[in-house]
C-alpha cells in the first residue's frame, strides 16, 4: 500500500500523536499566512499610494511605537502562555491550564491600560514639543491595549492548536477591516487620506477583531470531565514572563530601532520608503513565521517528554521546508525589486538598496532555522535574553552611526547585521543547551 507524505514522515517517530498536528496544521497555517501577508502588503501599498510617503511615514512611525509600547505591556505573557498551556493539555492539568490562560489575560489588560494612560499623559504634557502631530501620537498610544489583546489571545490560541483562530482575525480579517474603512472613507471625503483618519480606522479595526477574538477563544477551550478551580502559579509565570518581556523589548528594539530612529533623524519621508522596503523584504520569512507557528508549542511538548530524537526530526524538518521556498521568494524579489517597490509609487523606488540588504538579512534569519523558539520554549529564555539585549544594544550604536550618513541604507545595514548576529549566536546556543541541529545546512548533511 503506498504512504501518504504525512506516513513517511511519522513512521520512524516514538510519538508521531504529537508531531502528526503539526506536519497537519502547517499547510493551514501557511495558507493564512499567504492570504494575511499578501492582503497586508496590498492595504499597505494603497495606504502608501493614497497617503504619500510624508504621510504614510508618519503612520509607520505611529504604529510601531504602538507595537513597541503594547510587547512591553503585555509583559512577556504572550510567550508564557504559548510555553505552559501545551504542556499543561498534555499533563491535563486542568486547574492550571484554567489559571494561564484566564489569570494573564487580566494581567495584560491591567498592564496595558496602565501603560495607554501614562503615555497619553506624557503626550498631553509635551504636546507642544512634538514633532508630530499629537493627537496621532495620542491614538498611537490607546492602540497599545488592543495590540495588546490581540496578540495574547493570538499566542493562547496558538497554544490550544486552533490555528484559524489564532490567525484568522489578525492576518486575514484586520488588514480586510482596515482597507473597508479606508475606502469607504474615500467615498465620503474628497480630501487625501491622511495619517489621522488612517490610524483611528486601524483603531476600530483593532477594537473588533479583539472583541471577536475572546468571543471565538471563549468557544474553543477545551473543557475537562470534571470541574476544576484555576491554579494561578504567578511566580512560575512570572519567573518565564520577565526573561522573555527582556527578550522581547530587546527584539523590538532590534525590529523598530530602525524605524523609530529614522523618524527622529532623518524625518517622516525617511520613514515611509523605508516602512515600504521593511515589508516587502518580509515576504522572505513568511514560511519561517508559518512553520514556527505551528512548531512553537510540539517544540514545548516534546522537550518536557525529554524527546530528542523527534524534537531533532521535527527541527530538520522545519528547516528544510522554511528555507528553499524562503530562497525563491527572495530570489524573485531581487529581481523584480523595480517592479514591486513601485507599486508603492516611484518616490518609493529610493529605498532599493535597503530592500536588498534587508532580503540578505532575511534569508540567514531562515537559514538558522527556528532558534529563538526553540530556547524559549524549553526553559531557556535567560540565554535568549541575553542574545537579544546584547544586539540590540549594537542595534542603536550601528543605527546612530549609519542613519546620519546613508540614511535608510545605514538603517538597513544596521538593521540586517544585528539581525545575523543573533540568529548565528542563537544557533550555537540552541547545539550548546539543547543538543538538536536546527539550521538548513545541519538538515542537509543529516
């Protein structure tokens, strides 16, 4: 009888029950990351056409303070969440699986809310020093909450394996909500759009992609046989959350120092090709976000069951499918580079030479395989840390050395450096502490 794929890959695993979901999920996943990225990058093309570059610039600039601003609030929850809800499910310990997931929901409404009202203070009482307008600024600032709930109901749903419902609403019905609202904006304002109205129609499309997402997750939890009290074991969480919230604020620094410090250096113009050559090169790690996805929590699984042998089959795996159709992509980019910066529109063609650093900067993140994952997800997220903070650190002299003088090019320079730096740092110490290979040239000698 012939093999299905699925068959040839699980038939020589000790515990193919947890690796099947996983090879099963991935064609799932990776076909809402397609529709979420392509949808994305085709509402960021038409804000940035209808906006132009000044305009857009400055709702990049926006946006990225606000994610920056809600992974801070959100006090490496998220991450914690995704850690122990997989291994509580496979233990069925009911009473802590309730704990997790209700008990840091509340903590990062708190958090955030707190954080929205001390950053509008600040803008009120500096709203005269701005560069930018404040009121943008303002509606920047209580978007923290909302990218702070979608995320960390994203990340448990994640954790729960229901991966439409993790990604649906933000890849897919967020970049659709954001582009109705702008267009039927159009309709009844003959002005151009400019950044205030774009951001409060992302705003609102924040509000109700939140709201459904609890209503959805509050469905698909699965129940236990028997009633249980939630354990809340705050100090565990806690102790897992603050290593990642430092891992996390040092990547964010590493994925918006660029942006962030372009808008102070070299203006909102600086910002907006920049933003536009930052998303295309993304398109390179979409399969790499796809496959993680789906990975994370069997990662978390099989390393609590002392699992290496299928934890390595699972990496090498993983690896082998993220990095060659992560090559064309970038292969096809590089090529038509010209072609798809100017669906921007042709002030945006400046930022070609960032866009092609950025895209080799991509390409080593995929080659490495999935490092960061995999130190975070089996308890060694102090290393990870480390890394991070190490590189963010050289993130912002590189950035304050090269933005002065090159401009969006120093950025991404500085930019797609730091970003090879940790990836290869991580890579030797996922082989140092876990003992898998997880990059595509240790996948193809295996």
């Amino acid at each position: 009888m012939k093999k299905w794929p699925i068959e040839k890959v699980t038939k020589n695993l000790e515990h193919p029950e947890l690796l099947t979901p996983v090879i099963l999920g991935v064609g799932t996943t990776l076909s809402l990351q397609v529709s979420g990225v392509a949808i994305a990058y085709g509402v960021q093309v038409l804000l940035a056409r209808w906006m132009g570059a000044s305009e857009y610039g400055i709702y990049e600039f926006v946006i990225a303070m606000g994610t920056f601003l809600s992974s801070l609030a959100s006090l490496g929850l998220p991450n914690a969440a995704l850690r122990f809800i997989p291994e509580y499910r496979v233990k069925e310990d009911w009473g802590r699986l309730q704990g997790i997931i209700w008990g840091s929901w509340r903590y990062v409404i708190v958090s955030s809310l707190l954080v929205a009202t001390i950053g509008s203070v600040v803008v009120w009482l500096w709203r005269w020093r701005w560069e930018l307008p404040w009121i943008s600024l303002l509606l920047g600032v209580w978007m923290v909450p909302l990218f702070a709930l979608v995320r960390h109901q994203l990340e448990m749903a994640r954790g729960i394996r229901r991966l439409v419902l993790a990604y649906f609403p933000s890849l897919v019905a967020f970049p659709v909500l954001v582009a109705a609202g702008t267009l039927v904006w159009q309709q009844f304002h003959s002005l151009s759009l400019t950044n205030v109205p774009a951001l409060g129609i992302t705003a609102g499309s924040l509000l109700a992609i939140a709201v459904a997402q609890l209503w959805w997750f509050r469905r698909q939890i699965p129940l236990p046989p028997t009633w249980n009290a939630p354990i809340y074991e705050r100090r565990t969480w806690f102790s897992v959350s603050f290593p990642i919230l430092l891992a996390e604020g040092a990547m964010l620094i590493l994925n918006q120092t660029d942006i962030l410090m372009l808008g102070a250096i070299a203006g909102s113009f600086s910002v907006g090709i920049y933003g536009a050559a930052v998303k295309t090169s993304g398109w390179v790690t979409f399969v790499l976000m796809s496959v993680n996805a789906i990975s994370a929590p069997t990662f978390a699984a099989l390393y609590a069951e002392d699992n290496h042998r299928d934890l390595q089959i699972l990496v090498s795996t993983a690896a082998r499918w993220m990095f060659f159709p992560s090559l064309a992509i970038a292969v096809g980019l590089v090529v038509f580079s010209h072609q798809v910066l100017g669906l921007f529109g042709e002030e945006f063609l400046a930022a070609k030479g960032a866009m092609l650093v950025l895209i080799l900067g991509q390409l080593v993140n995929v080659g490495a395989g999935s490092v960061g994952y995999l130190m975070q997800m089996t308890g060694h997220q102090n290393q990870c840390a480390m890394v991070f903070g190490s590189c963010a650190g050289i993130n912002v002299v590189l950035n304050i050395m090269f933005i002065p003088t090159m401009g969006v090019l120093g950025a991404a320079i500085a930019t797609a450096f730091t970003r090879s730096l940790w990836n290869i740092w991580l890579h030797q110490l996922v082989v140092k502490h876990i003992g898998v290979q997880p990059s595509i040239v240790s996948a193809l000698l295996r």
